[in-house]
C-alpha cells in the first residue's frame, strides 16, 4: 500500500538532492514559461510570474510532493482568444475565477474521480505527452546550423554520463552549465533564452483586475473559468498519479485540488497566468532526485532569483541545453514497454492507449485525447459486461436456464427474450449461480418473466442468487417489478 507523504515529512528529508533539482527545475523553467506567454498573448513577464507564484504556493498547500505545476502550454491555448478580444485584465479575472473553482471542486472532493481513469488511458496520457514535449523542441531548431545540434548531442551525453561517475550533482544541471559555459567563451552563434523574449528585473506586485464588476463580465470569464479549472486539475491529478506510481507514495488529491486552486488565485492578483502541474517539469524533478515540497519552493524561489539577480547570465543560456534536457525528459517519460506489449494486452486496451495518443497528438489537447480515452474504455467495458448468455439444459418435466453474465438495465432486454416460454414444460429453473443482480431494471426482468410463464400455468424456481442479488431482490419485489 502507498504511503500517503504528510506535510510535516514533505519537506527536509531529501535536502541536498532537493535544492540542486530544483534550481535545474527553475532554469527549464524559464523558456517555457516565455513560450507559454507567448502563445496567450501576454508578456513573457506575466509566464514568469505565474510560475513563480504557482511553484511558492502548491509547495505549501499542494497535496503531491515533489510535483512542479506553473503556466503550461494547455491553459495558455485556453485563454489566447480572451487575451485578444478583451484584454489581459480579463485573463487575470478568469485565471481568479478558476482558482476559486478549482477550491470548489477540491471541497467537493473531486479528485478521487482521477481513480476512474483506466490503465490504458494513463498510459496513452504519458506517451502523448513524452510526443508533445519532443514535437514543441523541434521549433527550436528552425534556421539553426550543427551547432545547435552539437550542443543538443553533447547535452545528451553529459546528461547520460555524468550519473556514472557521481550522482552528487543532478547531471541535467551540470550539462546546463557545461554547455552554456561553453557557448558564452566560445562565443557560438545560437538561439539563447533572451532571443525567447525580454525579461525584466522587477518584482510581481499585488494588482486588482481592472474590469467592470458586472454580470456581462461574469459572463465572459465564466466559460474561459470553468475550462481553465477542469483542464489544469485534470492534468495535475493526472501528473500526481504518475508521479504517485514513480517515487512509491501517495498524495491527497482533493488538497491538490484546493493547493492548485489557491495557487491560481494568488498569481491572478500577482499578474500571472492560470497554470497547473507540468509533467515535463516534474519529470526533471524526479530525474534530478527532487521528492519533497523543498525541491518545488527552491524551484520558485531560484526562478525569481534568477529574474532578479542573474537577468543577464540567464539571456545567454543557449536553448541547444535547454532543448537536450527536455529531449531527456521525453526519452524517460514514454512509457517504451507499452509498445512491446501491445500483442499481449487485450485488443480493446491496445486500442484505447492508441487512440488516446493519436487523439492528443492530432488535437495537442490532453483533455481531449484523455476524454476520448475515457469514452472508449466505458463503451468497451460496457460491450464486455453487457454479454449474457443463457445456457439450457431440458429434460421431460423441467427446463433449467442457467445464466451468466451481468443483469442490469442493459441486458434485461436480452434476458427476457431468450427464454422460450410457449414449449417449456410445466417446470422451469432459472439458475443465477453465475450471474449477479445489479439493479431494478434487472428486477423488473425477472418479474416479467415470471408473470409470462405464471400466464402459460408454468411454475418458475429461482435458485443460486448470491446474498446481495437475493437482498435486491426481496427487498424491490417481484410482484411489483414486472413492468406491467
């Protein structure tokens, strides 16, 4: 059974390990969180601000230790058209408004529903995503010679290396500094962190929506709000998960829920984005030896030290580092053993995991894909227990119908069909030893066929309910569930 981490336990266990992964975290950070603001239409700044404030909140209130959450790539392509139609001052409502229904949806205790996702599905989540994260890299090679790939490759190799000879150090955070360290005395023409954007020294600083405090604005935000809040707590419970399976623990989802919730509402009046747990991120975490709370604050703190102090050292990071680390990312994050089982798992599970990973990557939606997934893993699940099957064995007097299979609403119909009522003899047995009683649908069935055979002076005997299927049935009666 998985260990729950409590929060007094999330914090200085792992000391050491947890303040190099999250500086390697913070530095990652910094391109994509630009990236990411660059797709909504804001300033790079209001990317940078949410993962700050994002990281420093969930490392508090977050239920998953250890997990990285901050802007993402996912809610900025939900609010992109607000952005352009009516501002970034309705970005900043919307991401509060989200924040404040994500901690309803954590009160309500919602996160368990993340238990509902199959095998297949989650799977099919982390091999699209390990897609994703390689396909957003390729941009970063566009009009760039071998240098760049150099970089990429030598990144690679220290990364590879470098846990060989010691694991003291996180080796994605030496390969950052060897290769950036490199390109700035060589004075190596390549695309670098400040050709992503302009980043400023400033301190985020408290700000109030500026927005009419109306219905029509409500009306406006709501619909971006509730799709910001449903897709960033799908994603982060569905990171928990992973990481959940990864280090061996478990987590609190509902107080993920409310921690993510609260951590959108702080960077809404912070000039921050709406953002969620990032898997890619939290993948380096992990691969970095990052396990506690400790590791997600040092990411946030490190990352505003690094806005703030270090402005300047950052711009020359050449992306060819940053590029190699999450290329890592993609090669440990794939799940490569589902490709060699695809012949021995069920048809239907094979087909779910695909059809969630082309979904995801055609779309570059994991909401969509996962839901997809979800829809075909139910229909799949209801053809399988929606087979029922009567096997009948006659003799002069008696004719027993021994059923197998589920009873409920779905199969009645098929239930009541399959009996042959006019050439039964004057006894009839039906025997549920392998068939269990669900509901009052399944109820109504029986009372149904009873009352054709009691019209035909048939007598019908029931035998083999099981102690649940019998309370049912007693306790909706067969005289007032036949449907008449």
């Amino acid at each position: 059974m998985k260990q729950i981490v409590s929060y007094n336990n999330g914090w200085f266990s792992n000391t050491r390990s947890d303040i190099l992964s999250g500086m390697t975290v913070a530095i990652a950070l910094i391109p994509e969180a630009i990236a990411f603001s660059i797709l909504a239409g804001v300033s790079p700044m209001v990317g940078l601000y949410a993962s700050f404030c994002i990281a420093i909140v969930t490392a508090f209130a977050g239920g998953r230790p250890g997990m990285i959450s901050a802007a993402t790539g996912a809610m900025a392509l939900l609010v992109g058209s607000l952005v352009l139609s009516h501002g970034i001052e309705y970005l900043f409502a919307a991401t509060v408004l989200a924040g404040i229904l994500q901690i309803v949806m954590g009160l309500l205790k919602l996160g368990r529903f993340i238990t509902f996702l199959p095998q297949p599905v989650m799977t099919g989540f982390v091999n699209a995503l390990a897609i994703l994260i390689f396909m957003a890299q390729l941009v970063h090679f566009e009009g760039q010679g071998w240098i760049m790939y150099a970089l990429v490759a030598l990144t690679l190799v220290i990364i590879y290396t470098v846990p060989r000879i010691t694991k003291a150090v996180p080796s994605a955070l030496v390969a950052i500094v060897v290769v950036s360290v490199l390109s700035i005395v060589l004075g190596l023409d390549v695309r670098t962190v400040g050709d992503m954007g302009t980043i400023t020294s400033a301190l985020p600083v408290f700000h109030l929506p500026s927005l009419p405090l109306t219905l029509d604005t409500l009306l406006i935000i709501l619909p971006y709000s509730l799709s910001l809040a449903v897709v960033g707590l799908l994603e982060s419970l569905m990171t928990a998960t992973l990481i959940d399976d990864i280090t061996g623990t478990g987590s609190d989802k509902n107080r993920e829920a409310k921690g993510q919730g609260l951590a959108n509402i702080v960077t809404g009046f912070f000039g921050g984005m709406a953002g969620c747990a990032m898997i890619g991120q939290s993948m380096v975490n992990m691969k970095s030896g990052g396990r506690t709370r400790l590791s997600t604050f040092v990411s946030g703190i490190f990352l505003l030290f690094l806005i703030l102090v270090l402005g300047d050292v950052v711009k020359q990071i050449p992306m060819g580092a940053l590029v190699g680390v999450m290329i890592m990312v993609c090669i440990s994050t794939f799940e490569w053993k589902s490709l060699t089982s695809l012949r021995r798992v069920p048809l239907s599970d094979a087909l779910v995991m695909v059809v969630t990973v082309v979904t995801v990557v055609a779309t570059d939606n994991l909401s969509i894909g996962v839901l997809f997934g979800v829809l075909l893993s139910a229909l799949s699940f209801a053809w399988k227990i929606a087979s029922l099957q009567l096997n009948v064995h006659t003799t002069a007097s008696v004719t027993t119908y021994r059923v197998s299979g589920q009873l409920f609403f779905g199969t009645t119909s098929h239930f009541v069909n399959e009996f042959m009522y006019d050439s039964d003899p004057a006894q009839v047995i039906i025997d549920f030893s392998r068939s269990h009683v669900w509901d009052q649908s399944a109820v109504g069935a029986i009372a149904k066929t009873m009352d054709k055979y009691a019209a035909l002076g048939t007598k019908v005997t029931l035998t083999g309910l099981n102690e649940e299927s019998a309370r049912l049935v007693q306790r909706v009666g067969l005289s007032s569930s036949g449907g008449h």
